[in-house]
C-alpha cells in the first residue's frame, strides 16, 4: 500500500483526474471502476473539467460502477446510476453501452450479479479501480462482517451506512434501501491497480486501521493491503493519525 498526502482535497482531485487523463491517454481503452459517495463529487468535477478542455476522451473507454440499490430502477433519481449521470457521465464522451452497472431492480438478482462478473471478464478486468471509503471501512458496499463475499452479490446495508446515504433520498433515512448490489472484495482485488481516496477527519480513524491495522473482514478497506498496486489517496485531515515514518509504507505529501 503506498500512502500519498495531499494538501487539500481540490488538489487531490486534480491529481487524481489527472492520473485518470493520463491513463486514458496511454490506453484509450481503459476500464475504469468507480465509486459514488460525496468524496468522488470533486474528482469528477475536475474530470469533466479536463473533458471540457480536450485533455480527457472517454470515447473508447469502459466503466463498472462498484454498487447499486436493491429495487432502484436506474432512471430512479435516488439510484447510484442516477448520481453518476448527474455528476459525470452526462458531461463527458463516455459510449452508453460502455458504461457498465449493477441493475439493482433486475429480476433475477443471482443471474444479474454473475452476469457483471461476466461483463467484467469479457473486456478483460478492471485497469483502474478508483474507490471511496465508508467510516466502518466499507468499500463498495462491502460491509463489516466475519466472512466477506468475493464475488458480486446482494448485501445487507449497516444502519450507519443507510445514515450516510440518507443525503442522496433528501435526508429521509426511511427513504434508503436496507439492501443493495456490490462488486464483492475479489472484485475489486482483481482490478490492476487501485486508488482509494478518503478525505476528511471523519475519516481519519478507519483510514489508520486501514493501512497500519490487522487485514480483517471487521475492516473489508485492509484487504487492499494485500493488493501489488495499491495507492491510497488522503487529504491531511484524513491522515491526520497516521504514524509519521512505518516499515512497508512510503507516505508522500505533496
Ligand atoms: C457509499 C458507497 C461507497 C462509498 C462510501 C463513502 O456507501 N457505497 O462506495 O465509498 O459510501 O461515501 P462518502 O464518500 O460519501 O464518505
């Protein structure tokens, strides 16, 4: 895990939409795996504005989206789907078919999981997997809990994750499904490499137990310690209790 600091959590959007440009530019056929949440919302203002400027062109690139609401329908203005068009995808080139998501009101929820493990598979695995971090260390939505799922598949919302998500239904926690569809933690392990981004203080206790703690299911973010490529990406709040100098760790701060 290589930990890199940013001054603020602009500047780590710009260096992140950067990256991304970068990799699109080297490979115009990327496959891209991104998270919703509020922590992404910066990074893809900063994408659009890149697209904006003609340093970013999504036209051959494929994206997987890591999670969805059980029983959304995609054009439901509350489902993941929805964030994501808002916020990114009805502002740059991406091709329709090559956006890839989670159908969360399918009606066969096993045939729908396998069949984005499939999707997955077909155009060769995820090249960048761009992720965010929930405070009980969730990525995607795989919950805490004493056995994780490697696979895609249907999972049980903690309450303080429904808490956190509550914004996205006009703060009407009853409003949230208790249920969703996630890319499971093999998923995401796959992906050739990986950034993780938290920002904030509230983040900043799960972020140490992420990268200095135990790899453990009570944790699903610690298994990236196991990943050969993974960037973890903070602002100086979010890393504000990360010990200063760690073997195995290198910590940049830019
Ligand atoms: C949600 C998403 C996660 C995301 C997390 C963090 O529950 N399913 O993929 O990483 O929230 O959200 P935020 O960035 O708003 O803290």
């Amino acid at each position: 895990m290589r930990v890199r600091v940013f001054g603020s959590d602009r500047a780590l959007a710009r260096a992140l939409a950067a990256k991304i440009a970068g990799s699109l530019d080297a490979n115009p056929c990327l496959v891209l795996g991104l998270p919703t949440g509020r922590t992404p919302i910066l990074l893809y203002r900063e994408i659009v504005r890149l697209h904006r400027e003609g340093r970013a062109d999504f036209s051959r690139a494929t994206t997987f989206n890591l999670d969805e609401f059980l029983h959304l329908e995609a054009h439901d203005a509350h489902s993941y789907r929805a964030f994501m068009q808002r916020h990114l995808f009805d502002h740059v080139n991406l091709t329709a078919r090559r956006i890839q998501f989670l159908n969360g009101a399918a009606r066969n929820i096993a045939r729908e999981c396998d069949r984005y493990e499939r999707a997955i598979d077909r155009v060769g695995g995820i090249g960048l997997q761009i992720l965010g971090l929930g405070t009980n260390g969730h990525i995607g939505f795989n919950e805490p809990a004493d056995a994780l799922i490697a696979r895609t598949h249907r999972t049980r919302l903690k309450p303080g994750t429904r808490r956190a998500n509550a914004a996205l239904f006009d703060g009407r926690l009853t409003a949230v499904p208790r249920e969703a569809l996630s890319m499971g933690l093999a998923t995401i392990l796959r992906a050739k490499s990986v950034v993780l981004v938290a920002t904030g203080a509230t983040k900043a206790r799960v972020v140490q137990r992420m990268v200095e703690g135990p790899v453990t299911p009570r944790l699903p973010g610690s298994f990236l310690q196991l990943h050969r490529c993974a960037d973890i990406w903070l602002d100086r709040a979010a890393a504000s209790r990360l010990g200063s100098s760690r073997d195995g760790f290198s910590r940049r701060v830019s």
